[in-house]
C-alpha cells in the first residue's frame, strides 16, 4: 500500500504513542494522585556521642562524659509529611490504637523526642500530646493521630542510644484509601515535587512524541504524486508563447509520476491545432495522447476538439532600448501597423530611427491575440526577410516574420527602431529592449480584469473529443490546474483559470 512508508509508520507509531500517554496521564490523575498518601524521609542521621568510629574520634567528643551509656548516641531528623493530593483528617488513620503511627528504630533505643513544625502550622503543636498518644518505648515511638492539609508536614528530633548511624527507620499505620511510605525526597527541607515520577515521565514521552512529529513533518518531503497519476507518453503541442509554463509542468510531472512522458513540441497555435485534428482524425483509439495549446480561442472547422480553460495571459509590446518610449496610444499604435508613422521622431524620439516591425507568423496565437486585441484588424503583409531591409518596396511598413516568441524578442533587442510583442514575462528584464504602456495601463496580470488594458488572452488546451479519466492527457490537464500546476503558472506571469480571480475573468471572455 502507499501509505505504508517508514515516515509514515514513524508518524503513526509515534501518534499512538501519544495517544497511549495521554490515557496514561488520565488513569494517572485519576487513579494515583486521588489517593491519600503519608510519605516520610530521614533528614539526619549523625552520632553525638564519645565513641570512635574507624579508629578516629567523633568530633563531638566528650558531648556525654557524664553518661557512659550514651557513648553511641545518634540523633535522627525524621519529617513526616502529606504529599497525596488530599488532606488526611484524624479519622482517616484506621489503627485500633489511640495513635495513628509508629515509628520503628532499628537496633536503636529512643531515648528522647523533639517535635518540631514548619512556620505557618502551629496548629499542628496541640495534637502531639501523650493524651493524644504521643509517647516512646524502647525503640519505638507512637505518634498521633495528627491531621495534615496537602502538602503539610511535621518533624521529629530523636535522640538516640545502642545502635550505630544508618540503622533503618520505618514507619508504619493505616491510612483510608491511602498508604505510608517513604518519599524519594533526598535534600533537607526540600519542598515535594510538583509532579510525581510518573507525570514527569509522561510529560518526557509526550515531549518526544511532539519532537518526533515535527521533525518528520520538517525533514519529510510533502511533495505528493498528483492524483491520478498515469504512464504513458503525451505530445503538448501549440502555443510557442505558453510553451516555457508547460516545459516546467512536463518535468514535474515526470518526477512525480514515474513512467510518464511529456513531450511539448511547440510551433504556434494555430499549427498546434491542426496537428492535433488531424491526429485525432487519424487514431484509431479515440482521442490521442496530444494536447493542443492555445493563445485565445481555435478557429472554426474543427467541431471535433474539446477546450479547457487554463490560465488567463497578458502580453506585451517590446520596443529596442534605442527607442525612448515607454507609452503608446492604442491609436498610435494602429497608425504605426497602418504604416502612417514610420519614424519614432514622429512620436518624440529625439533621433532618426526607422520603425521596423518584428512579428510572428501566421501560426502564432500571440499574433492572433495581438490583430483581435489591439489592431483590430490582421497584421499588414510581410515585407522583409531580414527584417531590415524592405523586399516589398510597395509595402508601407518594413515587416518581417518569425517562427518563435524567442526569435521576435531577439531581434528586437538587437536592431534600432524594432518593435515586436510577446507573452508577459517573456518581455521582462530582456536585455536591449523594455515593454510599453498602453493608453497608460501597464501589462501585468495583477491588473487584468481591474483595467483597460487590452493585450491578454485566455490560454485554451484543447483534446481531441474527452481523453478517458485514466489517461496522461487527463492527468495532465488537471495536474495544470491544481496545485503546485497552479504556482508554476503565476510564477510565469499568468493567472491560472482555477483560482478565484481566475474564474471570474476566463467566464467572462
């Protein structure tokens, strides 16, 4: 299956761990901390007496001269403390006893008790009372009964005979629906934890789990195969103008769909057209693996092709940077193609410079767009081949034809005085040669339906009749119009059809 992947796996793996921790959080808190707790720890345990310990004398030499007996004395601070989350009252401890607690010194003799309480809890001092079953005997010592909030403690200085340093101490008793133990605390004083081991290890594998999630979702490639992919070969024919946005889709797709191939084979709109009628009149198959691209709408006649709206284009005039305009009025512009102005110092240019007009031919959807768009009229009749010099001397303007958007921008930029037009981005940054207003509207696609500017065009793809649903050229038409398909277009400088704006424009036209 496709999903199963090591990313995804991991992903998987590492969500469950999640959700496996987070249930455990749950019991956690409603199982362990309801409990009530009593947790006790030694926070001293020294010898005060006269004895010698590993041949050295304690430092406490001579403390009971007076008391032979007392020659091994110990002293132990032990702290008593609730560290459940809820208070323990008198009545929770279950002993028969008057007391609550015990606590067992090991091997050792009590032979005094200090209690002594925390600031803030004197009410604690009047439950340690013999009356209350405070008392010691022997090595034990019974403690009351004494109620304790969350997180309230008290502690017992005992003074201690016939036992070395170390001997265990353990307190005992019963608690309702809670336990005695001794707390993991080490440092004197030092206040509970706010979390329990348990929440802490669940915060640390949940912490991971986030850390796992992130770094696959940052280092994982979420590039995705588009949907549908398919193998196979398909030829994309036409528009010279469109041809640079379809090159980039073509080795997109290939990387993404392997098995698949994409030819674009672009030589004018009008060429790609026919190409592809006649290839579908011909196929014995139904519709071929051909696409056909179109700068503006197919011409009549061909009643067989199906079209679809990609991307909505703006072109552009280029004038040679020797030219010193940067507007021209649809009118001038007309009178120029008309050949009523031959010269740019007609138009303000301080120098002699001939108008030399560089087009395409008449397979070219740009040239087609340009005629519809802004001469209203066809183009006047090509009369040079160089385009410099005139071979026609009837013709009013010098006129030369090529076969290529690439070729047009080339010459222009090359010879003084030329003027030519490509699609937007083709016209940007050229080196030798800017683009012009027109009527003072810039070309740019961020403009188009909001200004008159009239040099665009719908790009049409055309089939021959509906491709089946599972062929390249249908995964290739919706891989246009989706996705990553739509960031190439605008990155090339056309709006794609599927986008918002996009839509409202290409039903417009």
């Amino acid at each position: 299956m496709e999903w199963v992947s090591p990313e995804n796996v991991v992903a998987v793996g590492t969500a469950l761990l999640g959700v496996l921790a987070s249930a455990a959080v749950l019991w956690y808190e409603r199982r362990v901390p309801s409990r009530k707790r009593i947790g006790y720890r030694i926070q001293l345990d020294t010898p005060i007496g006269n004895n010698v310990r590993n041949g050295r004398p304690n430092i406490r030499l001579g403390l009971f001269n007076d008391t032979p007996d007392m020659s091994d004395a110990t002293l132990v601070l032990l702290r008593i403390e609730n560290d459940g989350s809820q208070s323990i009252g008198d009545t929770d401890y279950t002993g028969r006893e008057l007391h609550g607690l015990t606590a067992d010194f090991t091997d050792r003799f009590v032979r005094g008790l200090a209690v002594t309480h925390p600031s803030g809890a004197d009410h604690l001092v009047e439950h340690f009372t013999t009356a209350a079953g405070l008392r010691f005997v022997g090595n034990t010592i019974y403690i009351p009964r004494v109620p304790l909030n969350r997180g309230e403690h008290f502690k017992l200085l005992v003074l201690l005979s016939g036992g070395p340093v170390g001997c265990e101490v353990r307190i005992t008793g019963g608690i309702r629906d809670g336990e005695v133990m001794p707390n993991r605390a080490v440092l004197p004083d030092d206040k509970p934890p706010l979390f329990g081991r348990a929440a802490r290890n669940i915060t640390v594998l949940l912490s991971a789990c986030v850390v796992a999630l992130a770094s696959i979702i940052v280092v994982r490639d979420d590039t995705r195969p588009p949907i549908g992919c398919a193998q196979g070969e398909l030829t994309v024919t036409g528009s010279t103008a469109f041809a640079p946005v379809v090159r980039e889709l073509a080795k997109k797709y290939e990387k993404d769909c392997e098995g698949s191939r994409v030819v674009v084979d672009a030589h004018g709109s009008a060429a790609g057209i026919r190409e592809l009628a006649g290839k579908g009149e011909k196929s014995a198959q139904g519709s071929p693996a051909v696409i056909a691209l179109s700068d503006g709408p197919k011409p009549g006649g061909f009643p067989q092709l199906r079209e679809n709206r990609v991307a909505v284009s703006a072109f552009a005039l280029v004038v040679n940077d020797k030219v010193p305009v940067t507007n021209l009025s649809l009118s001038d512009i007309r009178r120029i193609y008309r050949g009523e102005i031959k010269d740019w110092k007609q138009l303000g240019a301080k120098s002699n410079l001939r108008v030399l007009l560089v087009s395409r031919d008449a397979n070219s959807g740009t040239r087609e767009v340009f005629q519809r768009r802004v001469l209203g009229r066809n183009e006047p009749a090509n009369s040079s081949r160089d385009c410099v010099t005139k071979d026609d001397r009837e013709s009013e303007v010098v006129r030369c034809e090529l076969d290529s958007t690439e070729q047009v921008l080339a010459s222009v930029a090359k010879l003084p005085g030329a003027l030519g037009y490509s699609e937007l981005r083709g016209g940007a940054g050229l080196k030798g040669a800017h683009r012009l207003d027109i009527d003072g509207e810039p070309p740019s696609v961020e403009t188009i339906g909001a200004s008159a500017y009239p040099y665009r065009e719908i790009e049409y793809a055309y089939t021959y009749g509906q491709p089946p649903a599972d062929s390249l050229a249908s995964s290739f038409l919706g891989y246009m119009s989706r996705g990553s398909g739509q960031d190439v277009i605008r990155t090339h400088g056309h709006l794609p059809c599927a986008t918002p704006k996009g839509l409202r424009i290409c039903g417009e036209d």
